[in-house]
C-alpha cells in the first residue's frame, strides 16, 4: 500500500508502524493512495 505525502506531494512506497511521516519534508500527514487518483491518458 502507497502513501502521498500530505505537503510536499512525494510517494512513499511504505512506513513502519508509529512512523508515519515523510521521508523528504517530515511532514506527518500522509494519504493513502489505494487507487491511483491521477491516470496518464495518451489522447492523440
Ligand atoms: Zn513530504
């Protein structure tokens, strides 16, 4: 299971149990991304 970083936007592919903050800014609040919200769609 994935998680986006609250702030700073970056992907976090796993976080240890009490750990929940973001490897890049140390902002503690982190999203759950279960299904990809944004999807690349090639549209000729
Ligand atoms: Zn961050």
């Amino acid at each position: 299971m994935g998680y986006v970083c609250g702030q700073c936007g970056v992907e976090v592919q796993s976080i240890a149990e009490g750990m929940v903050r973001c490897p890049s800014c140390g902002y503690r609040l982190l999203y759950k991304t279960r299904d990809p919200i944004a999807k690349t769609v090639k549209v000729d």
